[in-house]
C-alpha cells in the first residue's frame, strides 16, 4: 500500500517506469498461479471423463475402434467436460494389446494473464486406460420396493439380483474386493433404527398427539400415535439433490397411526463384502407403497460414495469402481412436500430425478449408473431412466420377465469385466 501512494504521490517519470517495469514480473506471476489453477481443473474434469467415457466403451463389449471412439465422444459432450474456455477436446481410444482401453483426451485452453507474457494456450490432457479384467469395486443395488411390484415383478427381481451378486462375489480374484449394498425404495427409504441418533439425522421422539381426524363421515377427536420406523424424507432443494454438507440434517418421517399413504421399506444394507448378507437382505424385500425415485437414488449414492453418513474405511490408494444399478417398474406418483413425499407432482420428481442423475455422474468418484426399465409404458419415465445411465449401453428396458433377467446378467458381466488401471 506504501508504495502505491508513493507511485500515486510522485510526478518523478522515472519512478513510473520503474514501477511499470516492476509491476511486469508481478503481473506474469499472477497470471501463471491464476492460469495453472485453472488448467489444473480442466484436467481434473477430462481425467474424470476419461475414466467414466473409458468405461461406458469397454463395458460395450465392442472391439471396433470407431464405435469406441464415439462413446467417448458422445459421453465427453453429453457430460459438460466439452465446454469450457478451450479448444474443441480431441479424442483417442486405442485397444492395446493385453485388451485394455486407452482413453486420450486433449484439449487447448486459452490463457488469461499470461498473455502478458506471450504465452496464449495451454496444452491440458488427461489419460486413463480401462482393464477389462476383474477390479475393486462398490455396487449399491437400488431396487423398486413399490405395491406395483408385488408377486410376479418382485419374484424375478429378487431372483435377478441374487444371481448378479452371485456372479460378482464368485468371479472376483482373491486380491479384489468386493461390496454391495441394497437400497430399496418405495414412497421413502429405511435407513435401520441403528441410525436414530446419528450426527446426521434428525429424528423426532415418539409420541401421542390428540387429533381432530374425518372418520365415519364426521369429524372426531382421537389419540394418534406418532412413531418412526426407520424411514427419512428429504432435506429441502436443493440439497436433496446433492451429497454433501451433512450439518444440514437428514429428517426423519414419523408414521401416524391410520395414515394409509405412508409406505416404508426394509432397511438398507451399506455396502458389505459378506455375500450372505446381500443374499438376505434382497430375500426379505417386500412389495409396498407409491414410488418416489429420487429418494432411492439419493441414498444409492450414499451408500457408494467415500463420505458420511456412510464414510469409506477401506485403503484409499487403490483405484476402484463404483456403481449404481438404479431399477425401476414405475414413474413417480410422489413428490416432495419436504421433508416428507406426499405430493402427487411427477413433473417435479422427474425433474428432481434428472438433476440428481446428473450430479451423480458428475461427482469426483467415477460413479457409472446403470439403469433398468422394467415393464415400463410411460415414454417420459423411460427417456428420464435412458438419460440417467451413464450411456445408452447402460439403460435396459425389459418388457418382461425374461428380460429383467437377462439385463442383470448382462450388468454383472460389464461390472466383472472392468476396472480403471491407470
């Protein structure tokens, strides 16, 4: 400060051009930290669609280098890690000789400060090659818990789920782990009376409550009891659409006695290398209520990513996948009415379910998104499911229960094959 009211102060020329050729060295510096700060964020956002773009086109199963070239290509616009204050992103995919994938992504990125100095562009790149060999990997198997699946639907997803947890435990290496947790969802998701008092959430005490309620064709007073079961609601938008910031509490939903609409599911299992465990926690799933995707989704990427509630306790330097298989035999008939699902808005929720989609894709932990149809006929509710995987490889749509079936065998075999090696 000193020296710039000196500079302002004096009418010495000399001391303006000493100042001005002084100022050029402090202005290129600048320029570098500003400009290196932001070329390294591009790079961490092409390394990010390399690892993700590498393996939507591995788990195509496609050795033609010109379709693996265009779902990259296709996953690198359809992502954002296109656009940006750069030249258009080049893309190389190479299958090199031990049948892994080389993903190169190049770009040039047009510099701020550092024009000063005649420095115009930055070279940024990032590379990843996917092995198609068996890996460390996280599954959350979000599953459709809805009335809609009662009998026959919920046979064969049971049936379907058990075989892909099967197929992964049974054809994992002895030096790879492998965790699956099970979200199921229906109007709300379970997250286990264990979580009562968790730092996270914020559930209310039971109670009894006297209560003016319409029954028999007039209004009555009544003692209702209001108890919580296990199941949470949302936090307001739009962190109901976010994993993050956890000091804004997780709310509980409390059961009032004689409330027909409010349906909870068996409790989540958090991700778990014991294969019995999985086994029986899809066994006991029972058919109920009104669907509500995002709910389900949002505590998918919960249950898979690295931070609380359900924080990663597993050595951190070793890369692994982490997946969701989102399934589905319905549109949403619920929509928040926060923290509670009670509306009956499906615009809302699909546009809730499209932004969350999209923020899970987008986090820092290479999530790849499966996504199933199943026995779907609404045309808004199949393009959403379509939209959400993380490429069109990635959306099933099972008219049947053949189908159903062989749309899982076919994610556990993509799921077996792939690993991100570098």
């Amino acid at each position: 400060m000193r020296l710039l009211k000196r500079f302002n102060k004096s009418t010495n020329a000399n001391v303006s051009i000493m100042f001005g050729l002084a100022a050029i060295p402090l202005i290129a510096a600048a320029g570098v930290a500003l400009d290196f700060m932001q070329g390294s964020h591009l790079q961490s956002k092409l390394l990010l669609a390399a690892d993700n773009a590498g393996l939507a086109a591995a788990s195509s199963e496609s050795s033609d280098i010109g379709v693996l070239t265009k779902i990259v290509e296709d996953y690198v616009k359809k992502n954002g890690a296109a656009n940006g204050n750069h030249t258009p992103v080049v893309v190389s995919v190479v299958l090199q000789d031990d049948g892994s994938l080389k993903v190169n992504l190049k770009t040039k990125m047009n510099t701020s400060l550092m024009r000063v100095i005649g420095r115009n562009i930055m070279d940024i790149g990032a590379t990843s090659i996917i092995s198609r060999q068996f890996g460390d990997m996280d599954i959350a198997l979000v599953l459709d818990n809805t009335g809609s699946m009662n009998g026959r639907k919920l046979k064969t997803l049971k049936s379907a789920s058990k075989d892909l947890v099967k197929s992964l435990f049974d054809s994992k290496t002895n030096d790879s782990v492998v965790r699956i947790g099970v979200v199921p969802f229906s109007q709300y998701v379970n997250i286990g009376m264990k979580n009562r008092n968790a730092s996270w959430a914020e559930i209310a005490a039971d109670s009894k409550v006297r209560k003016k309620v319409y029954k028999r064709g007039r209004w009555r007073w009544t003692t209702v009891k209001s108890k919580w079961q296990g199941c949470v609601g949302s936090r307001n938008y739009p962190w109901n659409t976010k994993d993050e910031r956890l000091s804004n509490k997780i709310p509980g939903v409390m059961q009032e006695s004689g409330n027909s609409n409010y349906s909870c599911p068996k409790a989540l299992t958090e991700l778990t290398d014991n294969k019995g465990q999985v086994i029986s926690a899809i066994s006991q799933m029972k058919a109920s209520g009104t669907t509500y995707i995002p709910g389900g989704l949002m505590w998918g990427w919960r249950v898979v990513s690295a931070v609380e509630p359900f924080p990663d306790t597993l050595n951190k330097t070793r890369k692994r996948q982490r997946a969701i298989v989102l399934m589905t035999d319905g549109t949403n008939t619920r929509s928040p009415s926060y923290p509670e699902h009670e509306y009956g808005n499906q615009a809302t929720s699909d546009r809730l379910t499209a932004e969350l989609c999209e923020n899970v894709k987008a986090s820092k932990e290479n999530i790849t998104v499966y996504t199933v149809a199943f026995e779907i006929n609404d045309t808004k509710t199949q393009n959403l499911m379509r939209s959400c995987a993380s490429s069109p490889s990635h959306f099933f749509d099972a008219d049947n229960s053949a189908e159903l079936t062989a749309s899982f065998k076919k994610i556990a075999k993509s799921l077996a094959q792939l690993r991100i090696a570098e």
